[in-house]
C-alpha cells in the first residue's frame, strides 16, 4: 500500500536535503573520531569503526547525485547499512560504557565516553531520517532530475577544493601554472551547464582532470593530494553525468472503477401522438384596475 505523500511535495527539496545532512554527518563523524582520545579504550574501538562511514556516505552521495531514481534504489540499500553500522557502535559503545562502570580505573573517561555516545546517537537518528527521506524520494509519484543541475552542484563544491590546493602551493613557493586550470573551468562549467554544449563542457572538466592529476603525481604533501584526489573523482563523476541523459517518471494516472459508481436515472424523451390544441376555444380575461 502506497504511503499518504502530498503530490504536491517538491521532490527536488527532498533530494537537496538529503545532500545537505550528508555534510552533516560527515562533521559529526569527524567529531567523534577528533574525541576518541577521552574515551575509554573498548569506547574507542567501537568508534572506530565509524570511519566506514567516509566509505559509505561517499558511496551515498555519489548515489544521491546521478540523475537517476534507479541510483536512488541503491541509495536505500547503502544508508540502510549505514543506519544498522552506526546502530550497532552505539550498542557497542553503550555495553563498554556501562562494565566500565564497574572498573574505578575507566571513571575519568566517562563523560568523554558519555559526550561521544550522545554525538553517535544522533547520527543514528540522523540516519533514520535519511531513510525514511529516501524512502519519500523513492515512491513521490513525480521525480525529475536533472544531470546538468548535479553537474553544477558538484562542481560548486569542488571550488573549495581548487582554492585550497592554490593556497596550499603559494604557502609552500610552489605555485605552479597546473594549479589554474580549475580555477577557470569550474565557474566556467557552472554558468554554461544549460547551455547545451556538452562537448565543450566534457573538454573543460577533462583539462581539469588533466591538472589535477599532473598536480597529485610530484607532489607530497598529504593536504595538496587530498585535494586533487578529491576534485580528480568530481571531475570523473561531472563527465559521467554530462553523458547520463534527464530521466524522469511519472506515476500512471489512476484508474477509476466504473464499477462501483453511482448511476442517476436519466429521463428519456420518447415521440407521442398527442396533439395540441389550437387557440380556438380560449378567451382573454379582462384586466382589474385599481
């Protein structure tokens, strides 16, 4: 049975939304991995399996993105798994916590405990938000995507990525000419996303690719390959999307059951041989004044 979803709900809000506590989830995953120094050592086993998460929202994300409610079905498979992974550290997290209790050794780490168990919980809750929004996306009767409009969202996001390697070549003197090309081609590829051109926007975001993989090859420092190992797959996924058509789908209009309807009586006019009667035998009445 179909759930009571309002037609009228904007599935592309929906899908925004999603994408949106995904960067959240990522700072909350962040924060419990930067605090697992003031938990207790069972407490910081379990968390670490937290850094399956990167693995998995990356995985969603990317999901999330293709215009494609196909890739939305995949989507649901992958934040199920998440939801139950971030289900079971918790339960992990808890179980320690509470024969921790019975250690005098383990009471300092406590309320560091206490405090990473409450950032994971509501990552479990965020995460069955997730769900059940997917869930929303999947059977709306209305989904429209647009592969252009993914393909300007991603590359917005990879501006900060292209500025932060510029910045970290200028700190080191190593500035070299490969950085620019990003610069240029991601506001490039953003304003003329609708523009038709695909060739032209497939060449840009290869010269983009080009740069960042000739910047990853002689450099060392960890924060300049991240960033271009970063752009690199963006770069990847904005040419696969440039060749992934629009889809859209649309829920078959409902059936109505002629069955069952209500029939009113409709009165039929039929011919008779009744004949009217000419003016011959009326009179006029006299008018009263007053």
């Amino acid at each position: 049975m179909a759930p009571s979803i309002n037609v009228s709900t904007n599935s592309a809000t929906i899908q925004n939304n999603i994408r949106l506590r995904i960067v959240l989830v990522i700072l909350l995953s962040i924060c419990i991995q930067s605090a697992r120094f003031i938990v207790s050592d069972s407490v910081q086993r379990a968390i670490s399996l937290t850094e399956i998460n990167y693995i998995l929202y990356g995985l969603f994300l990317l999901s999330s993105i293709m215009p494609s409610k196909a890739a939305w079905y995949l989507a649901a498979i992958i934040i199920t798994l998440v939801t139950l992974l971030d289900t079971f550290i918790l339960t992990l997290g808890i179980v320690s916590t509470l024969r921790c209790l019975n250690k005098s050794g383990c009471l300092t780490t406590i309320p560091g405990s206490l405090i990473v168990l409450s950032m994971v919980t509501l990552q479990c809750a965020i995460d069955l938000y997730q769900v059940w929004n997917v869930y929303l996306v999947i059977r709306l009767p209305l989904f429209v995507a647009s592969s252009t409009q993914r393909m300007r969202i991603l590359y917005a996001w990879a501006i900060p990525f292209a500025i932060v390697s510029n910045i970290t070549l200028f700190s080191n003197s190593e500035w070299t000419v490969l950085a620019s090309p990003p610069l240029v081609a991601y506001p490039m590829l953003i304003f003329l996303a609708h523009s038709g051109e695909n060739t032209f926007l497939i060449i840009l975001s290869l010269v983009a690719l080009i740069s960042n993989i000739l910047l990853i090859i002689p450099s060392k420092n960890r924060l300049l390959n991240l960033s271009s190992i970063i752009q690199t797959v963006m770069c990847v996924i904005g040419i696969c999307l440039l060749c992934v058509p629009v889809q859209s789908y649309k829920a078959p209009p409902i059936k109505k059951d002629t069955e069952n309807e209500t029939i009113l009586p409709v009165a039929v006019a039929k011919e008779t041989d009744i004949k009217l009667s000419t003016n011959k035998g009326l009179r006029r009445r006299t008018t009263i004044e007053f």
